[in-house]
C-alpha cells in the first residue's frame, strides 16, 4: 500500500469490526485519519491504538442519521486539515434469518436506516470535498446484495440500495476526476473472531486485513481508472 501519504482519509463507522483494521493499515502508508462512529468509547480505544500525532488524527462522534451532523462532520475536517481525499462507508449491521412473511418490517426499517440514510447523509456531505482528481469513496457491501438468502430479505434489500446509491454516485463523481467504489464480501472476520475461535476454518469469510488491503488499493493512484466498480472479495 503505497501513496498515501498526505492524503486525508475520512472513515465512517471506525469503531466497528472492520475500522481498527483498516484504519491502522492506513495510517501505516502514511494518511492522516478522520475517524467518526457514535461511540466515543470505541474511537478512543481505536485512536489509542493508532497512536498518531495530533496533527495527522481527527476523532469525533457523529449521528450520521442527522443530516446537519454528516455536514457538520464534513466541513469540520476540510477545515481541520484543509482537504479531503477519501471517505470510507464502514457503517454496518445486521438483522435477519426470518422467512419473508413473517420478517419484522421494522428490521427493514432499521436497516435502512442504518445502511442506506447513513450513507446518503455521508456522501451528500463529503460529496463536494471529494469531488476532484484521486478523490475516493468506498463501500462496504455483502454478497446480498445480488444473490439474497430469503432469510435475509430486508438486509439484503438494504444492502442493494447502498449499492445503487454508491454507483449513481460514482457517475456524479464521474467528470471530477473522483471515484465510488464498493468492496463485496460475504462475511468479516475480525481479529477477535479468530482469536476466540483459532481452530474454526471461517471459508466463507474476508480477513479485515484483506479488505483493508483493497481499500488501500481503491484509495491509491493506480486504481484512477476504476469507477463504479464491484471488487468481489469473497471465496
């Protein structure tokens, strides 16, 4: 991972699973990091572990449900660092394994809100902070998307319209020179699953570390060409 340094990296949802890791790859190739999560606990446990000085780590709570909050986030760290290369969507969560007639409509309603309103508030906010050349947004999607379970219906569901928003915005990005791409995985597997389950063979799961291995690729100069693209990163 290469490139990065002087690049200023705003990631959404870094307190989550996947945010530790991937944050400190990419601290590691040089970027200075916006970290927001709701939980102040969580970004506190993953700024120490960074250990960044002050001048390359922002850390802030944000409601990105709020639309005015996203904003506030957004022109906080273009003001804090006086530019903005990348947003990563992290956000996630998961609610399922009902059949579709007896599936909890206010699981889709909370999984909308969660996977889809959170990212429209996070790109309209960054969008024009990140609107110029090498200028990049990521997101996290899941095999879902495209081939539901019908168990998991409303995630799936969800996960879709995440996805249309990330490539309607790769083409709002198109004539900036910036790029939205999407990482697919099927499932996460973070170090402290495998550190509780070392003899479980997780097949069907993406390491954090191989995802934050993409990201870095996605945020780098060498992937300039690719726009609204769907990275398959799952056996």
């Amino acid at each position: 991972m290469t490139g990065l340094d002087g690049k200023v990296v705003a990631i959404a949802g870094a307190g989550g699973g996947l945010g530790p890791t991937v944050a400190a790859r990419l601290a590691a190739a040089g970027a200075s990091l916006a970290l927001t999560d709701v939980s102040q606990e969580r970004l506190d446990s993953v700024a120490a572990q960074l250990a960044l000085p002050d001048e390359r780590l922002d850390v802030r709570t944000t409601d990105l449900l709020s639309d005015t909050d996203a904003q506030a986030w957004a022109d906080a760290v273009a003001e804090r660092f006086g530019r903005v290369d990348a947003l990563l969507h992290l956000v996630g969560g998961w609610k399922g394994g009902d059949p579709i007639t007896t599936t909890p409509l206010a699981d889709y309603a909370w999984l909308h809100d969660l996977l889809v309103h959170t990212l429209q508030h996070a790109t309209r906010a960054f969008h024009d902070h990140i609107a110029h050349p090498g200028g990049r947004f990521v997101l996290i999607s899941s095999t879902q998307a495209r081939a539901p379970d019908a168990t998991n219906a409303s995630y799936a569901a969800t996960k879709a319209a995440a996805e249309t928003w990330t490539l309607a915005l790769a083409e709002s990005l198109r004539e900036s020179g910036a790029t939205a791409n999407i990482v697919v995985v099927n499932a996460i597997l973070t170090p402290q699953m495998r550190a509780e389950n070392p003899d479980k063979p997780f097949k069907t799961f993406t390491s954090t570390e191989d995802i934050a291995e993409a990201i870095g690729y996605l945020l780098s100069d060498e992937a300039q060409r690719m726009n609204g693209a769907r990275l398959e990163l799952h056996p």
